[in-house]
C-alpha cells in the first residue's frame, strides 16, 4: 500500500496533463490490485506491480529512467544542480511561481525581477507602492499617486512643504494651528497675525521697545 501511495504521489506531482495522469493514478491503482490478487503479469499490463529496467548508465527514478547527467529528485529526472521544484525543474533558491522558475518574488502568478517587492499583487520597486495599478514613489492618495516626500490630505496631494490642517492642505510659509492654517505664530492654539508674537500664551504686538521679546 505504502508503494502505491509513492506511486501516486509521484504521478501528481509529475508535469503531465490532467487526462493523462488519471490514466496513470487508474493504471496504478488497477495494477497493485491485481498484483495483491497474484495476478502479477496482468498487473503488469496495468501499469503497476511492475519494475522500470533502465539501461547502463541510467538512474530508476520512479516510472522513469534519468541520464548520468541527471538526478531523481522526487520522482522527477532534473538535470544536475536542479531539484523538483512542484513539476518543475529549477536551480535552488528558486521557486515555481505558475510555471515558471522565479528567482525572486512570485507576485500574483508573475515573477518580479531582483530586487523588487510584490504590493498589492503587482511588481514594484523597493519603497514603491501600487496604486490603483501604477507604482507609486510617494503616497497612494484617493487611487492617486503622489510624488515622493509629499504627504495625502483628505484626498489631495500636499507638497513637501505643506501642513494638511483640518483636512485642508496649507499654504508653503503657513503652519496648522488647532484647525487653521496659519501665517504667524500658533498661540496656545490660537493664530497669532505675522506681525505678532505668542508671549505668555497671548498674541501680543511686536515693538521696537521689547524687540521681539516678552
């Protein structure tokens, strides 16, 4: 039984149509029935109960025969250096991302070149990010990319030098003071004007006599 479990494992795991490998898995199955019965030629017609005799030179590796510049690895002949890599032969520290032999990062059924992350199923560059299919520098903002160092405010792009305040994006020169953007000073959450200062928490005028100190 243990047999015919191998047998069967290495018949799915083998890159061979689905047709094909349910006649494999029934000739299998039929062959170690048969052969429990005594019946060991016609299990052998069956496909089963039955050894693979290789030529000199050749490795059994299942139902098959790998050449000397080949190896069984998990039922499957793969060329020196390679393993089986689920049906497919691949060098090691790859993957099989659908198919194909991936040396770096299986991102939705594709292969992203060295180097890049997979985000949100699609292939960017390291510190990208995508947005609504687009590979983003700076932040994704309402399915919009923005540029690098700028920063989303209720849907808006806001520069490397804008404050978002109360979900408005500032001006250059202004700061967010409580819920305003504001020009001068912020005071104990109040927006003093640009020709005050804050002084013991209250807006207060600048003069020449205090030069701009409390």
């Amino acid at each position: 039984m243990s047999s015919l479990f191998d047998d069967v494992s290495r018949i799915v795991a083998s890159p061979v149509s689905r047709r094909k490998m349910l006649g494999l898995v029934g000739g299998a199955v039929g062959g170690a029935v048969l052969a429990s019965l005594g019946l060991s030629k016609t299990a052998d017609a069956f496909g089963g109960g039955g050894k693979t005799n290789c030529s000199k030179g050749q490795t059994v590796c299942g139902s098959r025969c790998c050449s000397s510049s080949q190896v069984c690895s998990n039922g499957m002949c793969c060329d020196k250096g390679k393993t089986n890599c689920g049906g497919i032969c691949c060098p090691p520290g790859n993957s099989n991302c659908n198919g194909t032999c991936c040396s770096g990062v299986c991102c939705n059924k594709v292969c992203c070149a060295p180097g890049q992350v997979c985000s949100n199923n699609k292939c960017c560059n390291k510190g990208q990010t995508n947005c609504n299919g687009t590979c983003c520098d700076g932040p994704c903002c309402d399915n919009k990319c923005c540029a690098k160092g700028e920063t989303c405010c209720n849907g808006k792009c806001c520069g490397c030098n804008q404050a978002c305040c109360n979900n408005v994006c500032c001006g250059p020169s202004q700061n967010c003071c409580g819920k305003t953007c504001c020009s001068g000073p912020c005071c104990s959450g109040k927006c003093c004007t640009q020709n005050q200062m804050c002084c013991k928490g209250k807006c207060v005028d600048k003069t020449v006599s205090n030069k701009g100190r409390c």
